[in-house]
C-alpha cells in the first residue's frame, strides 16, 4: 500500500480547504465547474460528485393534519440529531432548490435520529401515519423502524429516484406504542440516498360528527424571495398566515 504524503499548505491555503471540506455536494460541483470556466482547463483527475436530484416532490398534506419532523413545508417542534450508533453513515443537509432542503447520505449502513434527548416526541395517535421522500440512483430496499421502547423492523422497496413512503403505523408495526416514540432507524441502507420530509400525520379532520378526507390543492414556490405555499389558491406562510 502507498503512503499518502503529506502536504504542506499556507494558513491561507488551510483556510480555503476548511471552506471546501464544508461546502455541499452542489454547491462542491459548481465550484468544480466555475474553476474550470475561469481557468479554461478541465480537472485532470476530478473529484467524484454525484449529481444532485431535483427537489423532492412538495408534500400536500394540510399542516393542521400534520406533525413534523423534518420538511421546509411545515415547522417542527422536535430536536432532532442523529445517533452515534457507531454507524459509518455520513449526513449533510444540501441545498436540492431554492425552497428546498435535504440530508444527503454517503457511506451508509444504518442510522438512527434521537429527538428530545431521547424523550417523546408526544402522543401520536392523533397522526398514526408516517411520511417520508427518500431519492436513490438506484432501485433497492432500505429497513426502518420507528424506535419506542421496542423496534421491529421493516423493508421497503425503493425505485430509482424520489420514493414517497406512506407507512401505516399500526399495520406495519403491529405492538409500536404511539405514545412514546422516541426515535427512528433506517437499516440496510443504500450507500448513498437522500431523505426529505419525514412527518406523522392524519387524513381525517374531526367535525364532531365525522371523520372527512379532505382534498388540498397545495403547491410550494418562492414568491418576492419568500417560500410560500398556495393551498387551494391562497398564498401562505411557512406559519400557515396568508401572504398579501
């Protein structure tokens, strides 16, 4: 095996590395190109960088159904950080669009998300469904399990690009106590994937009378540099307050 030299650099040069090592896979791959335009030369032997996906789809779902974990479209209320379970799994979040983040994930076995210093997060059997965007290059599977006090993992088949996952919880995890989740695993991951919008929620609106499936006609866009959502033709807020 050949030792890898090291290589001596000004502090200038160490503060521009810093920058780099931080920067996200797109913004890594624009740098990449702006160099090569600037300096009319074309990377000898180029860094590897997988091209960035287009945004996930832009969830529909009413934020009054809606409890959050991670998404631009509603607010979450949890502290969410990931597990050190000795995984070899590395997160960044990366800039998909202009209205829209993701974590992006490399080196991938499994990996856990704590939240509330491994508290609650609440009663959740008012929201007993669990949504999630995951992007593959590749069509595979992926394991997953919420974490409350129990696991029981589960396998789902992912196709190439942005997977909505809808998960039943109840059916899928038959003894998941919705009173005292406290975590979520996935396992068996794909090297490398991105994840977007994970949150529990309901279809139903209690009337007092019944239980009605209410249809949303939900878009998400930037308007005046401000992400806004319009539902059913009216512009909100990420706080769901109108826009004039």
């Amino acid at each position: 095996m050949t030792e890898q030299a090291n290589v001596e650099v000004s502090a200038e040069m160490e503060q521009f590395i810093s920058y780099v090592e931080k920067l996200s896979v797109l913004d890594l791959s624009k740098l990449v190109k702006a160099l090569e335009d600037r300096l009319g030369v074309s990377a000898a032997a180029p860094v590897a960088v997988a091209a960035a996906p287009a945004a996930a789809p832009a969830p529909t779902h009413d934020a009054a159904q809606v409890f959050s974990i991670y998404s631009d479209v509603y607010t979450s209320t949890v502290t969410r950080v990931t597990g050190g379970w000795s995984q070899t799994t590395k997160e960044q979040e990366v800039q998909l669009a202009e209205s829209d983040k993701a974590f992006y994930y490399t080196t991938s076995n499994y990996l856990g998300w704590e939240f509330n210093g491994n508290t609650t997060i609440g009663d959740m059997t008012a929201y007993p469904k669990l949504h999630m965007d995951i992007y593959v290059a590749e069509a595979g599977t992926i394991g997953f399990t919420p974490i409350w006090g129990a696991e029981a993992e589960k396998k789902y088949s992912l196709n190439a690009g942005w997977n909505a996952l809808d998960i039943v919880l109840a059916t899928d995890f038959p003894t998941i106590n919705l009173t005292n989740i406290f975590q979520l695993k996935w396992a068996n991951m794909p090297a490398t994937c991105y994840i977007d919008n994970v949150y529990f929620y309901t279809t139903t609106t209690q009337t007092g009378l019944e239980n009605i499936v209410e249809q949303n006609n939900v878009t998400k866009t930037v308007l005046n540099g401000q992400v806004v959502i319009i539902r059913n033709g009216v512009a909100l807020d990420l706080l769901g307050r109108e826009v004039f």
